[in-house]
C-alpha cells in the first residue's frame, strides 16, 4: 500500500509570455466545475464567476495618445485563479473552517459548511473567490452536461477554484489501487487524465500543472526559471501558483513592471 | 423501604451523573448524521469512460475526446494524439456539450402544413418526411438543376458523398461559409500548385511576420496555430521568437505580437511588396527566387513599392517598413502568414499574393521553421473538397431562385439567411422557393423560412471523417464517431421522431433514386466509413496498423484516426513569377463615409455558429471583455471627439443597410476604422441568441475580389451616428475604465528577452 | 445650577413614573408609525433571507456594504451607555444621574439592532448558529482564529453584562413601579423587583455591585469596538482596513457617536416627557464638553489612519484614498462626512450657548450620527472597492432597495424598543434622582458654581 508515499503538494506554473488570453481555460473550468451560466443580467450585476479568469491590462495610453501611434498601445492577459497559498489570508477570518489547507496544498472549500459570510472573499487579495448571489439553475436538459462528480452549489455559499480535485482525488484513488505514486505525466497537462481542466485546455500550454514535492515534474523545473515571480508577493501569502514574468522586447529591466 | 429525601437527591444525582458520564464518553462519529467537514468532491463517484472523435462546432474539426458517464456526454477534451492540436481546444469547442443538451434542440421534423413565414409548423414523423423528400426527389429528376444543395465547406467522405450525390443526380451543390477563404485557396493554388493549404511551422521559426491573419483566435486552425505559438515564444531548447503582426483592427493576434503595424485597410499587399522591396534591395533574400520574382531586374523592378512612396498610403512610415523587412529577414527561419481581412478586399488576391511571395522570397518553402506543403490524402475518395462558393457565383442562382426556376432547396449545416450580405436579395428569393428543406437541429434563421426541417445529429452523435485543412504537414484523417446514444433517441425509437445523421440521410434519400444509389453503393454512413477505413488499413503503414479489419476499426475511432508522419508532401513548387509591378489600390462601397468597417469573427463564437450556447455567448472577448451582445470598437479618440460614451448606441449606416449597437471606446483601433464582431443578430437559434444584438454580416456592401469573385467582406465603409440611447454594455472587467497597471507592484511583470 | 429646582420623593415619583402609568396618545401614534417601519424592515429582512442576496447591491468585489456599516454604527452607538454610567460613575460624576439609565438602554436596543445585522447579512441564515461553540457532535467547530467568532462573542457578552447592569441599577425603581401598581402589574414587577424593599444592605449590595459592574465592563466595552475594528484591521488583503490603529480609532469613534446618540435621545426625553426639571441644561452642557474633547481626539486618530496609510505612499492607497476623498461622488459624502462629522460639532459644542440651547445640541448630535455613519461607509465600501493592484477587478456599489430599506428600518426598531421601554420602566431613574437630590451640593470654583463630588454609600 501506499502508506508511505511521499505526500504530492500541488502547484502551477503560469508562463504569461505564452498567454493569449483566449479563454479556452475559462470556458473549459465552467464545464468540468459546474459553474452556473453567467447570463448577461449577472454581467451587468457584476457576479458573474469565473474561478479562472483573464485579467486585461492596457499599456502605453498615455504614449499613444501623445504621439499618436495607436502601435504603443499594449494589451496585456493574466490568467487569475485561486493561488492556493501557503499562508492563505482567506482562511483564518472563515469563522466555521468552511475553507482550509489540506495536506496537499490545496485550499479547499467545503461547501456544505460554509455560511455565506463573504468575510474569506474580501480577505482573499486575488479575487478568486465567487459567491453565489443567485440560486444556481439549469435548464432541465442541461442537467445532462452537468459534471457528477462535482457539487452543484447552492445559492448564499463561495466558490472558488479547487484545483480541480475531483480530478487529484481520481488519480489518488489510482494510486492506492496501484500502490504506487502515478507518474507526473498522469496530472500534467500536456495529456495527463488528472490535470486540471483549465491547464487541460490551454492551447498555449501556459498553464502548468503538477507536484511540487517531484522534483523532476515540470512544474518544479518551471517554478524555477529565472523569470518567476508571485502574484502580489508582498503580502506574504505564499502562493502555489508561480507566474513567469511576460517578455516584452520594450521592457525595462530594471522597472520589472 | 422508605425513601428519604436525601436518598432521592443522591440517587437523583447519581443517576445524572451516569447519564452524563455515558453521554461524555459515547462516540462522537456515532451521532452524526451528515459531517459536513469534507468537500464533496472527496468521494469519487462512479468511473468514466472517455471516447475519443471529432469535434464539428468549427471549420477546423479537431480531434477531442468525450468524457461519458451513464450515456451522457460530460466533458471536451483535446485528443493528445490527434496531429492538428495534441490535446488542447479553444473556448468553442467545449460548446458541443451544450448543443446536444440544448433545451432549444428541435426532437424531431417540423412540417410546414400552409406556406409563408410565420404559418406554424407541426411536428411530422421522419417516415413522412423522408417519403416527401424522395418524392420531390424523384419528381424534380426530369429537371435536376432545379433542386438546389447549401452545406458547409465538407471535407473527407461527407465531400465525396455530396459530390457523388450531386453528380448523379445532377443537383447544384453550393457550398457557403460566411468569411470565405476562396482568396486564400486561389494564392496557395498559384504560389505553390498546391489545392492543399500550407502546414505554418510557427514552433520553429525565428519570427512570424502576419498581415490580417487572427491565427491566435478564429483562422483557419488557431488551436494548431497557439499550440505551436507557446513554442514559438517559450519552447525548450529555442531562442523566443519574435511576432510582428500586420492589420487594420487590433485584434488577439495583434494584442499579442511584439509589434502591431496598423495599416490602412487593403494596402497590406502593397505593405507586403514594400517590404519585398527592402529585402531584395539588401539581397537578403534567397537570390534565385528574388530573381525569379523579380523577373531578374532586382529591387528596380520594384521601385513603385519603395518605402518612402508607399509610406503614406499604407500609414505605415518608411523607416518601420524597413526595419521591420530587415529584422525579419535578419530573424530567419521565419514564416509570412497572410489572410483574414488582408484577403477580404477588392484587391484581395493582389494582397495574399503578394504577402505569401515574401515567404517564396525567403525560401522557406519545406523548410523547419518555414512553410511546409500539405500532401495528398491518402485514398483518393478522401480527396474530394467542397470549399466555399465564392460570392461571384451566388448571384446567378439567386437570380434563378427569384424566376422560380429553383423547386427544392436543402441547407445543410449553414445558415446562408444569416450570412449573405441581405443586398444580394437572397431572402426574397428563399420565399420564392416552393419547397425549402433545412438539417439544422436549431430554428436558425433560414430554418424560419423552411416547409420541412429534418434535425440531423449533433456531432458527438454522429458518424464521420475529416481531412483536416490544413493539414499538420503530414497525412492525415480523423474519424468521428458518435460518443452517446443520441440524445432523442427515446423520440426516434418510440415515435419515428429525433434526430438523424445528415449522411444517412442522404443515402436513405438516395435509394429511392437510381442514378444516385449507383453512385452511391452503401446503406448506412458507417458503412461508408468502414470502406474508407478498409482501405486505410490495406495501406499497412501509419499510426494504425492491425492484422485484422475488427482490430484496426477499434483503434482507428479509439484514436480518434489514422495518421502518418512520414507521409509529407513530394510535390516540388513552381518557380515563382514575377511579382505585379504596379500597386492595385482596393475599392471601397461606401463613398464619403469616414469609417472602414472591420467585421471579426467573435473568438468564442465565431462567425455565429456558437451563438446558441451560453458559455460562449458569456466567454469574453479577450480585448474588450464584452459578453451577450454586439459592440462597436470606435477609436477612444474620436469617441471623445464626437461625445460618444461606453454602451452609447451608435447606429452603423453602410450603403446595403443599417444596424445598432454599443460603444466601446478602444483606445487601440485606427481613427478611420471601426469593427464589429460577428457572431449576434440571430431572429432565431434558441434562447440564448435570438433576438441578441446585431448582425453585422447583414450591412455588408457586396463588394467582391476583382480576380476571384469572394466576399470582400473587409470593403464596406460605414458612417456612424448616435441614437441618443445608452446602455450599460456587459462586460467581465469592473468599473475602473481602461485599467492600466499600478506604479508599483504590478500584477504582470515583464522583463527583457535574454 | 441655576436652573435646578428643589424636588421632593414625592414630585419626583409622580414626575418620572408618569409615562409608566398614562399612555398619551403620541405614545400610540409614535408606536404605530415605528412599527409599520420595523415591519417594512424585517419584511425586507426575509425577502433577502428568502431570495438570497442577488436581491441586494452587492456585488464583486463589494461584498460587505449597507448591512454592516450599519452594524458598525449600532455597536458604535451602544458604546454611549457604559461610556456614561460606568465611567462616570467611577469618577462619580454627579451630572450623570439623569442620563445613565436611557444611556444604558440605547446600548441594549442599539445592540439588538447591531446583532442582527450580521444575521441577514450572511448567505445562509439559516444556519448562523455555527458561529456558536454548538453542534461539535457534528464536527462543526468554530474557528477562533476569525473575528468573526470574536464578535459574536464581544457583542453577546457586552449585551448580558449591559442588561444585568441595567436591571441592577433598575431594581428600587421597579420596586417603587410595583408597589404603587395593581392587578397583574402588580405580580410582573414583583416578580421582577426580586423582594427588593430597601434594606440598607439591599442598598449597599446594590450599590457595590454597581460599581464592580461599571469596573467589568469596561474592559469589555473597549474591546467590543476593537474586536468590531478587527473585523476590518486584521484583513490583509485590503489596504483601506489594514491599519494598526484601527482599535483606539474605533473606540473613540464609538464614544463620539454613541454619546452624540445620548444627546438626541435625552433631548427627545426632555420634550415628550416634559423631563425640563430632571433634565436640564447642565447635562447637555457636560455632555457637549466631554464631546468637544472626545471629538477633538476621534479627528485626530482620522488625520492619523490617513497619514499613516499615505506616509508610505503606496500606489493601491493612494488610489484608494484618492477614491474616497476627490472622486465623485464619494468626495461629496467625504465633504458631508468632514462637515458633520468634524467641523460642525466640534467648533459648536466649544460655545457655551450652543450647549445650553437644547434644540441645537438636539440637531448637532443627529449631524455628528449622520458624519459617523458615512465614516464607516467611506472605510466599509471604497476600501472593498480598491482592493490591491488588480485594477482590472475594482468596482463599485450601490445599494439596493431591500438593503436601504432595511437600514433605514433599524432606526426605528431603536426608537420602537426605547418608547416600549419607557412605557414599562422609567427612562430616567428615580432613586439617581433621588440620590441626586439629597446628595445635592453646589461649590464655587472660581466664577461658576459645579455640581459636586461626592462619594458614595
Ligand atoms: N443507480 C443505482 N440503481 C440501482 C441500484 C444501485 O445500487 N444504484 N440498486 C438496485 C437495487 S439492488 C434495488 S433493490 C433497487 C431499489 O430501487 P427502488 O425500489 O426504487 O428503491 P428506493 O429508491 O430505495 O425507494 C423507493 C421509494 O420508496 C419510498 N418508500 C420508503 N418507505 C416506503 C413505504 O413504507 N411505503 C411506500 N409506499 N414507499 C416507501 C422511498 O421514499 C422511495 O421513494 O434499485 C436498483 N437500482
Ligand atoms: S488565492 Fe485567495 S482564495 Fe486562494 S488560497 Fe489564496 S487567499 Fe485563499
Ligand atoms: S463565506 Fe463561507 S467560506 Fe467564506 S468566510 Fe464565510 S463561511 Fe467561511
Ligand atoms: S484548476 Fe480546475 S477549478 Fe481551478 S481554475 Fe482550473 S479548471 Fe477551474
Ligand atoms: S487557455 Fe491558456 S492561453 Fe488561453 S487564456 Fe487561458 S491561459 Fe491563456
Ligand atoms: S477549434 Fe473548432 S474544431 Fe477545434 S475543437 Fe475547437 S471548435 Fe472544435
């Protein structure tokens, strides 16, 4: 059995030089997780959800505008999800631990439990967390997409991304029937069954999944590229998500913005 | 005994005190009823099983697998094996899963008892339906050019079925695709000899230099295209490679290149011979082929496109021209892609022409990191192509449709109501047509003007192949297969209702015909397939191969196909001819309007055929972020200049008609163009898109490519004007208008290539 | 002083138990008004309860709004109470007597007001009892980590040890209630009265429990502010409430606004009640001076949590603050809020005429209410609103009907349960007064006389 299997700590790395913003991961994390449809009255509401999304950053308007070349004007994509960090500020303020860290370094919410305080959403820096103003519906027949093994939630809880640990949860099962630790390749995104949707999905192969703890897993090697860097560092939350800085043939280095 | 009342307190309390003690030390787990201290998503559920076929929400018909749980379709995935996207998808893709559920899905034929848009339809049984379609069949043999076939580009065994269907019965078969790529044929077929389109080696090219082509959202086969663009930028073992990207409208591929040259709309060609220019001028290029373009005069002949005289008709300024030519060529291997709008003019072949020369200038032809030709398909019935009808051709039968000479016209898996320019007057015709018969499993827009619809199969329950184009650089076929029982198989199996396959169809069709059931000896598209795949497995090479017919069919649709990596293309090209000497400026419908319209295909929903599904239709677009409705990009400067606030609705005036819809101020769109993305404007398609924003298809002038008679969808100018209404226009970004990065601590950080 | 007439017991039972036992009609026209309004606003409560808060203006990132600004000023007007009694009674402040027991009531129904704040503002109502060390059988434990079990606790605490403090300080008025009452009067302040009959060491007990309450609650009062102000301090995420001096910032905050809630109230008292005799202006004058220092000292914590977050300049504060003070429209509410907040009070309260002219102390305190409720607003909303860096994710708010509403409704359930109150027990107490009265002494210091200092059984 694998009693002694050393412990998988899960972590991603997100290479924004190959971003396209094209939204494969966004659409792809609706389907695997159950999100409800974001219709456009919950656009105009300002509560759609989207554990995954693409923030747009313009660059270069004030140059633009000076000399007039539109060519200065940058758009920039990022792809936030939950950071699933170390020393996760959301996590103390949730008054009944409807959010915690599990041995694997995921921050989970257990939906169940949760009260609808909002309190972890406003202590979360990254704005991942989504909760859900609206009573989650379908209509009946696309309750057949619906994914099983993922709970369709209810309204007044938070939401967020999960690392899609239905997914981690299948390959640990494998794993204890195998009694062995699966290969990295298993949880990977270039093909692996348990990789997470979104990483699935990414055309780019941006997003990049896997253990931490294997040393020899791509996201290990990746994470330490000499262009990494964490999302908002300063506030010490020690995320498990690693971004790699953008290439930009304009870029200063010494301004590394 | 008497009982005190001491002794009653003591034993009162003693008893308490056991109670107490036993409920203290009682185990906990035992009472609970439900520990909600676990998520869910701990406990698996029953096991899953994933099939892998082709997807058919796009053009490009990608390998995915299905993930399937108690007979329904749960899950889209990229297929790893399969050559064109090795296991990634688009945002588009995932949408099949919503099309087979949709609520709005017809579950059976629909009849149209009393002619005439708004009569009502009655539901009909597929017996009835199918014997009314062979007995106009049969009837309209005597005169067969009066029946009338409208699909979809078909490619594979679905092209060979119609091709045979169409010629032994002696039927038009016309083929329509809204933003058409007839240019883009017609350049390969002149450039390369080739019918295939080019395999791009973006991955191992030093740079990418693109004009009008959006590779990175909606052309051609953009899962392919940003699969090797993640290479292309970070791959191991390569230097980054360097983008610089040509065109009118700012666009995904534009917002994501090193460089964005905004150019006037359709001197992109001029652009590209300018740069042909610098290059010959330097004999940077491959001597012979600057020779052979040049017609041996050198950069001389040459001299109308110097970058100092084109400098201001392009709007690109001469010394970028050359800098960004001598970096090019400086950066080799490098690839020239051209296509989208830079081909949608009236000049349009001048443009592609010109654009791809600058490749054969280079030598990049078969070359890593250049330009690799397609080759044949395998078997010869997998040659067979229907690629779109250009423009040029579609007046004549509209024509004939309006002087009753068309008595049967079948639409099969295109909506041309909604994608032809309204000018050509196609929907008087359609009502002159005494029997319209539509597949569609939606009401679509030209399903409204139907008398008899036949909802074929969603793709996940169908059978097929797919030649893919273009092609990974090698041989290749995909098979589809259906992954769930139909989701109306319930209706089929009880009540002769549900859904069909198109193919099966049309070789049921076909029996009653005996001209056509020659052409056609099989029963069922299975069988069809089967066939095809026989022959496949007698090829005895490729990524399939088995002793027996039973084992080699299993893992064909197991993997999703058959491919064969060393089967490249033999052709050798021709020697090049010279370039044009003389610039060929494009025309414009529109005189005197200030604004060149820029229609894009949306990058969730495409041309409109996504529209139904909610998840695409609440995919943002990645620039704007805009969901659920039709904007328009206006430059931020001109906004400001003709006090035009976001979701203001600005009424787009063209010479073929008019449409609304809401401001988005881009602070990165030339002042003298404004786009609209396609995709709204549906009457009809189900509750997520009907009645949905604005379809910007319709307002296009006709206006065609002088050489090969496509849509030049890119030629219209509009004037815009404000209605004085405003919106809050839906959008995913918050409140802050065009949000820049903070100072300090931003979130994307950038650095300098190494 | 000057306006102080001599009482006697018995002018001063029939004075202040008049409400008790006649019902004027205003009585019963206030009590209909206020309770079509609490009943719009617990309608307005189960509408949200039943609907969920799509029903509401909040939004992303805006996820904390109306409902707990609000319950940040109840808690904050309920610090008035403890304030009075306990501190002036240690320091044995003789003009507090007719002020202490509606001081202490306020705190009661303010913090009922204020405690279910946190009830609709939460997704699931329904199950807000696991903020509670409850149901460990199922597994469902509270986290101590979160301030959001700390409140609950404070408020809770603090609101016992104000009932028990009230109805100690109570039980020889209700004995008087009981003993001039009939019929079923009679047995519900008996029983309420506990064999109250005014033994000297009835007396002394009472006495000395009074004091070592006033003692324990300090303490809880000034940490049941801080324990609101850490709802917001401890947030790391975002910058607007991510302050160290948020805890004395809040306290005093409280004090300000909860003792300006005091002045309308005895000002109110002091018209329906026709209390002229018991409360005079030399309270309003003692009131306004504790004021203009407590003011005084609330703005400068203010000048400070802005200088503070600024010294650093950080971009995502200064964006922040930059929102808050000089965007429309909240440098309008900031404005209003530095207006009434600060400005008006605080240079009116330092006039001696201002101070004994009731009816502007009466209009001044309800400016100083309206400047501390946009305070927590202006930290609560845009601090949510310019959370980080990720500009492409700030947002804004507006409020909902359902929330307005039920905001608005609040203040009358405050105003419902004091007229309920008064009409059950007297607002002003009777033995304080009479105390007052024997204990009544005036000395000279320099050219005004000052009620006395006296010590006390
Ligand atoms: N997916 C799945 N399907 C299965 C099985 C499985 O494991 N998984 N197991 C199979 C097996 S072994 C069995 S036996 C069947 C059982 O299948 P069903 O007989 O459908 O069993 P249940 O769903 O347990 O209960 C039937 C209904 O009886 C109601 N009921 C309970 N008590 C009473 C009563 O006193 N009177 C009346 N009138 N109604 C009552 C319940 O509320 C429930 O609605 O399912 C079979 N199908
Ligand atoms: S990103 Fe936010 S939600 Fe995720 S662990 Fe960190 S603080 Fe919590
Ligand atoms: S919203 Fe839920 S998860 Fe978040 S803090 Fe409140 S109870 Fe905890
Ligand atoms: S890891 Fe899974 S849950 Fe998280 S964003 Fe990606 S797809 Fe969604
Ligand atoms: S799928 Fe990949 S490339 Fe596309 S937006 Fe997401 S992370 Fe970026
Ligand atoms: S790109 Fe088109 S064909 Fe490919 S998977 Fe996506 S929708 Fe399907």
């Amino acid at each position: 059995m694998v009693t002694t299997r050393v412990r998988h700590k899960w972590g991603m790395v997100v290479d924004l030089d190959r971003c396209t913003g094209c939204q494969a991961c966004v659409v792809a994390c609706q389907a695997e997780n159950n999100i409800p449809i974001n219709l456009e009255q919950h656009f105009l509401q300002r509560r759609a959800i989207e554990w995954i999304r693409i923030e747009r950053y313009w660059e270069g308007l004030e140059e633009a505008e000076k000399t007039g070349d539109l060519s200065k004007v940058k758009a920039r994509f990022i792809p936030i999800l939950c950071q699933h960090c170390e020393n996760a500020p959301c996590e103390p303020v949730c008054p009944v631990y409807a959010t915690y860290h599990n041995n694997e370094g995921l921050n989970v919410q257990i939906y169940n439990r949760c009260i609808g305080t909002r309190y972890c959403v406003n202590n979360c820096p990254y704005q991942v967390r989504f909760f859900n103003f609206w009573q989650p519906t379908w209509p009946e027949s696309l309750h057949n997409q619906l994914n099983p093994h993922v709970t369709v939630r209810t309204r007044g809880i938070m939401e967020k991304c999960t690392f899609c640990v239905q997914r981690l949860r299948k390959g640990g099962r494998k794993e204890v029937q195998e009694g062995k630790r699966l290969d990295d390749k298993e949880f990977d995104a270039q093909s692996g069954m348990f990789a997470p949707a979104c990483a699935r999905a990414c055309p780019t192969d941006t997003l990049v999944f896997g253990d931490m703890n294997d040393p020899n897993s791509r996201v290990s090697t990746m994470a330490k590229d000499n262009r990494n860097y964490k999302l908002l560092a300063s506030i010490g939350t020690e995320p498990n998500v690693i971004y790699l800085k953008k290439v930009d043939l304009d870029a200063s280095d010494a301004a590394t913005h | 005994m008497e009982l005190t009342r001491r002794q009653l307190l003591k034993l009162t309390g003693l008893g308490l005190g056991g109670v107490l003690y036993t409920a203290c030390t009682y185990d906990l787990s035992e009472t609970r009823v439900e520990s909600p201290t676990h998520i869910p998503e701990d406990l698996v559920a029953g096991l899953d099983t994933w099939y892998a076929t082709l997807c058919r929400e796009c053009g490009a018909s990608e390998g995915i697998i299905v993930r399937v749980m108690e007979g329904r379709a749960k899950k889209i995935q990229g297929n790893p094996l399969y050559p064109t996207n090795t296991g990634k998808h688009r945002p588009g893709c995932e949408g099949a899963l919503q099309a087979l559920y949709h609520p709005d899905r017809l579950a059976g034929p629909l009849r149209r008892m009393v002619k005439g848009v708004g009569q009502s339809f009655e539901p009909t049984t597929w017996s009835l339906a199918l014997e009314e379609l062979s007995s106009q069949l049969a009837k309209h043999q005597s005169d067969p050019r009066s029946v009338v076939i409208i699909t979809d580009p078909l490619r594979g065994s679905a092209a060979d079925l119609m091709q045979r269907f169409a010629t032994s019965y002696g039927a038009r078969h016309v083929v329509f695709e809204p933003a058409e790529q007839t240019v883009l044929y017609e350049t390969t077929k002149r450039l390369y000899g080739s019918e295939q389109l080019p395999h791009f080696d973006i991955a191992n090219a030093s740079s990418v230099l693109s004009f009008g082509a959006d590779f990175l959202s909606t052309w051609l086969n953009p899962v392919g295209y940003m699969r090797q663009y993640g290479q292309f930028r970070q791959g191991t073992g390569r230097k980054r490679g360097r983008l610089v990207h040509v065109e009118p409208r700012f666009s995904m591929t534009a917002a994501n290149a090193d460089e964005w040259v905004p150019v006037n709309p359709g001197m992109e060609g001029v652009l590209a011979l300018s740069m042909a220019y610098v290059i010959v001028s330097e004999r940077k290029g491959d001597q012979s082929a600057a020779d052979a373009l040049t017609g041996g005069a050198g950069a001389d002949a040459l001299r109308a496109f110097r970058p100092g005289d084109v400098a201001s008709v392009t709007g690109v300024p001469a010394e970028k021209i050359e800098r960004i030519a001598k970096e090019f060529a400086d950066h080799q291997p490098g690839v020239v892609i051209g296509g989208g709008s830079a081909g949608a003019h009236t000049n349009g072949l001048f443009n592609l022409s010109a654009i791809y020369s600058l490749n054969l200038l280079m030598g990049n032809t078969n070359k890593r990191g250049g330009v690799w030709l397609n080759p044949q398909a395998p078997l010869p019935e997998l040659r067979a192509q229907a690629t779109a009808t250009p423009l040029g051709q579609w007046q004549p039968l509209i024509d004939d449709m309006k002087a009753g000479r068309v008595q049967m016209l079948i639409v099969r898996g295109a909506d041309p109501l909604y994608g032809i320019p309204k000018a050509l007057g196609f929907e008087a015709a359609l009502s002159k047509v005494p029997m319209v018969v539509s597949f569609s499993s939606f009401m679509n827009d030209t399903a409204v003007y139907a008398d008899l619809i036949v909802p074929e199969h969603t793709g996940l329950e169908d059978w097929g192949n797919d030649v893919p184009q273009p092609g990974p650089g090698f041989q290749t076929v995909g098979y589809q297969q259906p992954v769930v029982r139909e989701y109306h198989e319930r209706e089929r199996l009880q009540a002769d209702r549900g859904s069909r396959g198109f193919a099966d169809v049309m070789l049921a069709l076909a029996e009653g015909l005996p001209k056509v059931q020659q052409a056609l000896p099989w029963k069922t598209s299975r069988e069809m397939l089967m066939d095809s795949a026989r022959k496949l497995q007698g090829l005895g090479k490729g990524s399939v191969v088995a002793a027996s017919f039973d084992r080699f069919w299993i893992d064909l649709l197991a993997n999703g196909g058959w491919w064969d990596t060393s089967a490249t293309s033999t052709a050798t090209p021709p020697k090049p001819s010279a370039l044009p000497t003389q610039r060929r400026d494009p025309q414009f419908q529109g005189a005197g309007a200030e604004f060149h319209l820029m229609p894009f295909a949306s990058n969730a929903m495409g041309d409109g055929r996504g529209a139904h599904i909610p998840w695409l239709q609440a995919a943002p677009d990645p620039v704007t972020t805009a969901v659920w409705g039709t904007w328009i990009e206006i430059n931020l400067g001109v906004a400001k200049e003709m006090g035009i606030k976001e979701g203001e609705t600005l009424r787009i005036i063209s010479p073929a008609g008019e449409i609304e819809a809401h401001a988005f101020p881009h602070p990165a769109i030339p002042r003298n163009v404004v786009a609209i993305p396609m995709g709204q404007g549906h009457r009809q398609y189900g509750r997520y898109a009907q009645e949905r924003g604005a379809n910007v298809l319709s307002i296009l002038a006709p206006a065609a490519d002088a050489d090969t008679g496509a849509l030049a969808w890119a030629a219209t100018k509009v004037r815009v004007e404000k209605t004085g209404r405003r919106i809050h226009l839906p959008k995913f970004e918050g409140t802050v208008e065009l949000p820049t990065q903070l100072e300090e601590g931003a979130i994307i950080k950038t650095t300098k290539p190494v | 002083m000057q306006e102080r007439v001599p009482l006697t017991e018995r002018e001063v039972n029939r004075d202040l138990l008049r409400p008790v036992f006649t019902t004027p009609l205003w009585w019963w026209a206030a009590v209909g008004v206020l309770s079509v309004a609490v009943a719009a606003g617990l309608g307005s409560a189960l509408y949200l309860a039943i609907n969920g808060f799509g029903v509401t203006g909040y939004n992303r990132p805006v996820m904390w709004a109306f409902l707990l600004v609000n319950f940040v000023f109840w808690v904050g007007i309920s610090h008035a109470g403890i304030m009075l009694s306990a501190i002036l009674r240690l320091t044995q402040a003789e003009w507090r007597r007719p002020a202490t027991r509606a001081a202490e009531v306020l705190t009661i129904f303010s913090l009922l007001t204020a405690a279910q704040m946190p009830l609709w503002h939460v997704g699931r109502v329904w199950r807000i009892y696991w903020v509670f060390p409850y149901d460990f059988g199922r597994g469902i434990w509270p986290n101590v980590r979160s301030p959001l079990i700390w409140d609950p606790s404070a408020i809770f605490t603090y609101l016992t040890s104000t009932i028990l403090f009230v109805y100690i300080a109570m039980l020889p008025d209700i004995a008087v209630i009981r003993d001039r009452a009939t019929g079923w009067r009679q047995g519900f302040y008996g029983v309420l009265a506990m064999g109250w009959r005014g033994t000297p060491r009835q007396w002394h007990l009472q006495a000395v429990s009074g004091i070592l309450l006033s003692a324990i609650i300090l303490p809880i009062f000034v940490s049941v502010h801080s324990i609101v102000s850490w709802d917001f301090g401890v947030a790391v995420a975002v910058e607007g409430w991510h302050a160290t001096v948020f805890a004395p910032y809040f306290v005093i905050g409280a004090v300000w606004s909860g003792v300006a809630g005091v002045i309308t109230l005895m000002a109110l008292m002091r018209w329906l009640f026709k209390a002229e005799k018991y409360i005079r202006a030399e309270h309003f004058d003692g009131l306004g001076k504790l004021l203009s220092v407590v003011g005084i000292g609330w703005w400068f914590f203010t000048l400070m949590e802005i200088i503070f977050s600024l010294y650093s300049k950080e971009a995502a504060e200064v964006s922040f603050r930059t929102l808050q003070m000089f965007t429309w429209p909240y440098n309008m509410l900031f404005i209003l809020f530095f207006l009434t907040g600060f400005v008006f009070p605080v240079t009116l309260f330092l006039s001696r005429t201002v101070r004994h002219n009731i009816a502007a102390m009466f209009w001044i305190s309800i400016f100083v209410n309206i400047g501390m409720w946009l305070e927590r607003y202006m930290i609560i909303v845009p601090g949510l609103m310019r959370k980080q860096g990720l500009t492409f994710t700030w947002g804004s708010y507006s409020p909902g009907a359902t929330e307005t509403i039920l905001v608005g409704s609040t203040f009358a359930m405050v105003a419902l349960g004091l007229l309920i109150f008064s009409k059950f027990f007297p607002l002003i107490p009777l033995s304080d007064a009479k105390e007052g009265e024997v204990l009544r002494h005036e000395i000279q210091v320099g050219k005004v006389k000052v009620p006395a200092i006296i010590r006390e059984a």
